[in-house]
C-alpha cells in the first residue's frame, strides 16, 4: 500500500469504521485522535492526504489545518459536524481539499478521498524514484523495484516498508509506525514481527541489504542511501 491517509479523528469508532474502509479500497493508513500528533504527522513527508475532523480535544482543527497548509502541500478531507454554509465555506477558504459532514457514509467518504488524491496527482507528473546513484528505483505507480537493474520480488509487506523508509530517506521509523503503515494496525508482538519482515526484505536486497536498510538500536529503521536529484 504506497497511498498513505490519515485519518485525524477523536471518536476510536469512526477512526476505526475509516480504517477499514480505506484499507478495503488500497490505502494505507495512520489514524490518530490527537491534534498535536496530527501537526507531527503532517510535518513529515509521507502523507498523502488527510481526513481531518475540526472538533479535536486538545488541538483545535482549523489550527491543524493551517498547520498542513503552512507545512506542506497535503491533500485534506475536513470531516465536521458543523452543517451550515459558513462553515464549509471557512474550511475551504483555510485550505481544505474537499468538505463532509457528519453522519457521513464511509463510502462516499472513499470515494471522495480517491477524487481528491485525483486531482493532486494530477498537478504533478509521475516519476520513478531512484537511490543510490540509480542502483535502486522505485516506480510506485508499477509497483516495481529494481535493485542494480533487477527487479525485486517483493511481498506486499516487504514493499510496503522498502516505499515508506524510501519515502523520507534518512529518517529513522518506529517499528510501531512501521506495522502502522504497512499493516494498518498493531498487535502484541508487533517488533518481531516487523524484524522478519526487514530481514527478510534485506535478503532480497543482497549483500548490499544491511547498509540500504540501517538498523538504528533502540528506534527502528531508516534508508542508508539518498535519493538522486
């Protein structure tokens, strides 16, 4: 799952009924109930589009929302049960992507975060990502790798976190972020099970494995090659 949304969303039941709506149709996805955890997450690259409820507990959501505009260039999904005109029209004019309001069907939901994913990709040409001086590429849009002009025969998991740690080179992910991403979940005993799938994604990548996949001791992993200009 190379797509990444996050669902920022106080209420663990809607979180949850997202959740699996949007893993159903391909997405990965994170999903918080923090406003400051959101600001964290939509700080960092690797986020494709949020879906973002306006009524947070500790954070208030048009904050965050400014907060995503001023920090990058995030696709965002207000989800609100705010109903009048001037609300919609004060999330818009504060950058929002698209507007629903609660109760929602989590499938126009779905249908609304594909559009939007739509017309931002739309705005910016696809490319195939390359590391290491052009040994390593990426191509999202195949879901392809290559590795010295080899291409990689990568399981789903194993794909899913060679594209997250390639996405921001050099930042070290969780093994808790990892299985959030990739799995879209967390269980008890999440760090072995992340570990086997690293090692086993470091035997496909060879000998040059370890050093394209770093551990870093007591956080997690990060890519150890940089991406081409």
């Amino acid at each position: 799952m190379n797509t990444t949304v996050l669902v920022v969303e106080d209420e663990r039941e809607i979180r949850e009924l997202l959740r699996r709506y949007l893993e159903r149709a391909g997405y990965g996805v994170l999903t918080t109930g923090s406003g400051a955890e959101a600001v964290r997450l939509l700080g960092e690259q690797g986020i494709d589009l949020a879906l973002l409820d306006l009524g947070l507990p500790d954070v208030n959501g048009d904050e965050v929302l400014r907060e995503a505009r001023e920090r990058g260039r995030v696709p965002v999904v207000v989800l609100t049960a705010r109903t009048t005109v001037e609300d919609r029209i004060h999330g818009l004019r504060l950058g929002a992507d698209d507007y629903v309001t609660k109760p929602f069907s989590p499938t126009e939901v779905v249908l609304r975060v594909g559009a939007v994913l739509q017309r931002a990709r739309g705005k910016t040409a696809a490319a195939i990502l390359s590391y290491g001086e052009g040994r390593l590429r990426i191509d999202e849009a195949r879901h392809e790798a290559t590795l010295d002009a080899m291409p990689l025969e990568l399981t789903p998991t194993e794909w899913g976190l060679l594209t997250t740690l390639a996405s921001v080179p050099g930042r070290v992910y969780s093994r808790y972020e990892l299985v959030n991403r990739v799995r879209g979940y967390e269980f008890a005993g999440y760090e072995r099970t992340v570990d086997s799938h690293v090692k086993n994604l470091r035997h496909k990548l060879g000998g040059v494995g370890p050093d394209l996949v770093e551990t870093v001791l007591g956080v997690g992993y990060r890519l150890g090659w940089s991406r081409d200009p």
